[in-house]
C-alpha cells in the first residue's frame, strides 16, 4: 500500500489487485489501478487530508 494509507483498507487493496489479476484487466498495472480505487475511496470517505488553496490570499 502507498505510503501513509489506512492498514483497515489494506486487505480491501489485496481483494482489488486480485481481482483485476483474475479478470486478466491492467495487465502489469493491478497495483497501479487498485492504489488508484482504494485512494478514491478513502477521498470520499473523508479519510485523506485535503490541502486547501486560498487563491488571492
């Protein structure tokens, strides 16, 4: 998992990669794409830190 995820989501990771390996999908880009699922699902879980822009400030 990437570097400063949740270890809750890390057997989440292992299902995705897997699947995508079964389904024969992103070939030599399981991590890649399932990183990709899990960190999209941490957004919008609210989990991640967000860094807001003050434009103008």
């Amino acid at each position: 998992m990437a570097l400063g995820s949740n270890p809750q989501r890390e057997p989440e990771y292992e299902n995705v990669k897997k699947e995508l390996k079964k389904d024969h999908r992103y070939r030599s880009r399981e991590d890649e794409v399932a990183a990709r699922v899990i960190n999209k699902q941490r957004k919008q879980a609210g989990e991640t830190k967000r860094k807001v822009l003050l434009a103008g400030l």
